[in-house]
C-alpha cells in the first residue's frame, strides 16, 4: 500500500479564495483524521471519522472550515473563504479502529499558503 | 477535554548522551500514550507507544515511562546519534481499541550535538 496519499503538497492562494484539500486513507483503515500543524499551537486535531461518519469536529475553527467523507476512502477538507491564518501544514491521518494498536499513520501533509 | 502539557520546547545533547522528554495530560480516562518523531519536512511517525496497563516499556534505545496516579510520563533516548535529531511528540488518548482523537503536546526539537 502506498500509505495515506494527501493532495496537494503544496498550495499557496490568495485570501478569500476557496481551498480544498484531499486525503486518501490506507486500504482497509476505517477511521480518519484531519490535523493542522503550526510553529505556535502544534498539531490540533480538527475533525475525525469513524466509518465515514464525523465523530468529533469541536477543533474546526469556524463554519469556513468544512470536512467531508463521501466514501471509506477518502476525504476532503474545505476553507471557504481562506484566510492568511489560516496558512499551516494540513495533515490527514488514517488507522484501523479494530486492533489495540491505535497507530495514526500520517499523510505527507499540505502545506498551505494564504497570501 | 485532554490537556498535554511537553516539555522541554528544545532540548540540546551531545552525541552518545541520553535525552529525556516529559509530557503530562490531565484526562484520567486517557489510557494510550504513544510518542511521535518528525522529521524536517516529513510526516510524523510512532516511534513508540505505552498502554496504561502497563509502567514501562523498551524498544533498543528508546523506553517509555508512565505514571498514571500523577498523569505524567516520558520519553528516553540512550546513546543518542545524530539521526535522532527530530521534533518528538507525546500524544494521550482514550483508545478503545483503535485511534479515537489524541491529544498531541506541542513537540520537543531533540538536537543532537555532534
């Protein structure tokens, strides 16, 4: 398996325009994370899945932040209208709810740019 | 929720000396405590990951500690190499048997000093 498979690695965009990031999991893993990565707050969790459905987004931001699963293997997260804070490395993680390991298993990561 | 406190921020070793990382959370149902190294540039990867049935665990020249009555566990590293320079992650969680949402500190740039 390649692993969890994140488009695109990089994106740099003017603020207000729309953004969309993807993620594809890992064959066979059936939960799904979204974290952002910044220097001052670290890696936060925004939003997981579980089977495709949203179990937990209390760390979006705010409403122009919006994480969809439209199958067991993929997902995309959306900020419309972008903002220059929302600049950070965006990255989706996949694991199998179904073993005692608990493992994340990281994607390369979207680092994001609002200008 | 989960609060992770880690610390330190930075922490600079000389190569072949032990480095050692605390973290602290303060959710008593958090029972999986696993630990994250990233590269520059590169993704996190678990290095190594420790169960709250159990007080210590060893993997070469990594171990990890935990002490559930004061919330608190750690991260060593014996015989650091210069390949282990890295930002390391404590993570806690309440994993009922797969990777409900850790809770990540805010990662320890680990410099190894040749």
């Amino acid at each position: 398996d390649a692993g969890v498979i994140q488009s695109p690695r990089h994106e740099v965009t003017e603020m207000g325009q729309e953004v969309t990031l993807r993620c594809k999991l890992i064959s066979g893993h059936n939960s799904l994370f979204w974290y952002r990565q910044t220097m001052m707050r670290g890696l936060e969790l925004l939003i997981y899945f579980n089977n495709n459905v949203p179990i937990d987004d209390s760390g979006m931001p705010e409403d122009r932040f919006s994480a969809k699963m439209p199958n067991a293997s993929f997902s995309t997260l959306k900020i419309q209208p972008s903002e220059p804070r929302d600049s950070a490395v965006y990255f989706c993680a996949s694991s199998f709810a179904g073993t005692n390991t608990g493992e994340l298993f990281f994607g390369e990561g979207s680092r994001l740019t609002v200008l | 929720g989960e609060n992770v406190e880690q610390h330190p921020s930075t922490l600079s070793v000389q190569e072949g000396d032990s480095a050692v990382i605390k973290c602290t959370y303060s959710d008593s149902a958090s029972n999986y405590f696993p630990w994250y190294k990233q590269e520059l540039g590169k993704r996190p990867q678990l290095i190594i990951d420790i169960r709250s049935n159990v007080g210590e665990k060893k993997d070469q020249r990594i171990a990890v500690t935990l002490n559930k009555t004061a919330k608190h566990f750690s991260l060593h590293i014996t015989e650091t190499q210069p390949e282990d320079s890295a930002v390391y992650f404590c993570a806690a969680g309440d994993s009922g048997g797969g990777a409900d949402g850790l809770t990540f500190g805010k990662g320890t740039h680990l410099i190894i000093q040749p």
